[in-house]
C-alpha cells in the first residue's frame, strides 16, 4: 500500500504566514488539532525538511502533506423512552 501525499507551493498572497495560518486558510474543514498532529508526527514538510506549527512560509515553499479525509460524524440517536400505561 502506497500512501499518497499532495502537494502545494507558496504563493506570494501567503508569504510570510505560519504554517498552521496557512492550513486554515487552505483546507477549512481540517481541525487545528489534526493538523498539529500530523505536524507534530513529521508528515507535513516544508521543502523535504519537518517543520514546526510556527513555521513562517516563504514564496516558493513546497509542502507536502498526506492526504487527509473527512469522516461524516456519526448521527447520534436517543433510545425511544415510552411511557408505559
């Protein structure tokens, strides 16, 4: 099994921010705290090197993350209370 990573580069709109500003900003449906596992962990890199959640991004920065899917949250259902007569 092969794990299949994306990729993207910096452009010039997201100089100067932090790596988890940046993640924000790109994939909105992604919570924070996964996002810094998978930082804390050393999936995400930064130009081939592990970065940290402050990392500042320069244009041109290439980051490399795993692909990350979205699981719908589990509808939550109450037992059916009847009162008896």
């Amino acid at each position: 099994m092969t794990k299949r990573n994306n990729s993207a580069t910096v452009t010039l709109e997201d100089d100067g921010i932090r790596l988890d500003r940046w993640f924000k900003r790109t994939l909105k449906d992604i919570s924070f705290t996964i996002i810094a596992k998978l930082i804390r962990k050393g999936s995400i890199r930064v130009n081939g090197k592990k970065a940290d959640i402050s990392t500042r991004l320069v244009e041109g920065d290439q980051i490399v993350y795993p692909e990350i899917f979205l699981t719908a949250k589990k509808e939550q259902t109450l037992p059916n209370f009847k009162k008896q007569s």
